[in-house]
C-alpha cells in the first residue's frame, strides 16, 4: 500500500473469546488499545459473522466498504492494490 495512504487507515481488532488469555497468548502479551473484546458476540451476530476471521473496511462516514472472510494474506501487493483502490475511492 502506498505510504501516504497507510495515514488514512486504522486498525481494530474485535476478540469474540470469553477473556482476555486467549488474546494475550495470540499476541506474545502485546495488547493495544486498539483490541476489544466482544465476548457476547454482538458485533458479529448484527454483522451476521459465520467465520472468523471475518475483516471489514468502513469508510470515514461508518458504512462498511469491504468484506473479506477468512485468512487474507495483507502485505501482498495484490492486497495493497485493493486497499489502495478502496481508500482512494472512499
């Protein structure tokens, strides 16, 4: 993705797990603000989730732009060339 355009984008992540053990191991105890939980599942039950993981790109006005179910291999350049295209387009 071209840098100027990484400026424009956020991450966060939504764990469905029970606590916070699962999350901690998953990321080698680095947890950011930018992790949440959602162990009742509301999230993925309002946005209808069958899979995990489930990402979504939601532009500046909260409307969802993207989906992408399963596994997504993110620093390809074929990845970057998608996301560039839909943040420029947003």
């Amino acid at each position: 993705m071209a840098q100027k355009n990484r400026r424009r984008l956020s991450v966060l992540a939504i764990s469905t797990d029970p606590d916070w053990r699962a999350v901690h191991q998953f990321l080698g105890g680095r947890v950011t603000p930018e992790i949440v939980r959602d162990p009742a599942s509301i999230g993925a039950k309002a946005l209808r989730v069958t899979s995990l993981p489930d990402s979504y790109l939601i532009g500046p006005d909260g409307r969802i732009r993207a989906r992408f179910s399963g596994p997504q291999r993110w620093n390809s350049e074929k990845m970057g060339r998608i996301l560039d295209q839909l943040i420029l387009g947003s």
